[in-house]
C-alpha cells in the first residue's frame, strides 16, 4: 500500500543523506532534514513535547523529534547498531500517546539510506 506523505518524507531523507552521507550527529540529520523539509513546503514541528500518562498523573519530559503535517512521527538515529525492537517500541509508544498511526525510523548511519527506514504502524 503507498502512502503518499511517508514517501515525501523518505524522499527528504533520501536527498540529506545523499549530499550529507553516515557519520554525522543526529541534530545535523534533524536540522538537515528541516532545512529539505522547508525546501519542499513539508510541514513539521520540531522537539514536539509529548505527555505520557501514569496512572491518571501527567509526566513531561517525552520529545518527538519530528511530527510532520500533524500525522506521522518521524524518529532519527544515527547509531551503527541500532537496537530495532526498542527503537521500534519507543515510536510505538509516541504513536500510542499522540493518537496516531504511522511512524518512520530513520537512521542514518547507513551506507544506503533505504537500509535505515523502517515503517512503523500502530
């Protein structure tokens, strides 16, 4: 099934890696990816402050990298050996939290950018 705004994203993703390629921080890749978002009228906020819940009591302090056009969480890692099933897990939870469906992993630290997406749906 296509999905017309995750492709959009990866596309971004996809031009930032190409000119930029691994080894970089994850705030170069974050403000990289913005900066491509801007270029190609994607909207997005940054650092999205997210709440999570315990037992009726708010907690603070949970940051959403990227939340773009108010549907999809993007997370960005630039790790060599990502752990997948927890990296997974925590975007699951950010979906979970903001009511939402999709989900993108990206990490850069890959040679080729397609390696380091995965889908993620809640």
């Amino acid at each position: 099934m296509s999905d017309p705004l995750t492709e959009k994203i990866i596309g971004a993703a996809i031009e930032v890696h190409r000119h930029l390629g691994p080894g970089l921080l994850e705030s170069i890749y974050e403000e990289a990816l913005c900066t491509e978002f801007d270029l190609r009228g994607i909207r997005y906020a940054r650092q999205v402050e997210m709440d999570v819940v315990y037992k009726g009591r708010v907690i603070k302090g949970q940051r959403l990298d990227l939340l773009v056009e108010n549907e999809v969480v993007v997370e960005i890692k630039a790790v060599t050996k990502p752990n997948i099933e927890l990296i997974t897990a925590q975007v699951l939870s950010y979906l979970h939290a903001a009511k939402l469906e999709r989900g993108l992993l990206i990490n850069f630290s890959v040679l080729r950018l397609i390696d380091g997406v995965k889908r993620i749906s809640a």
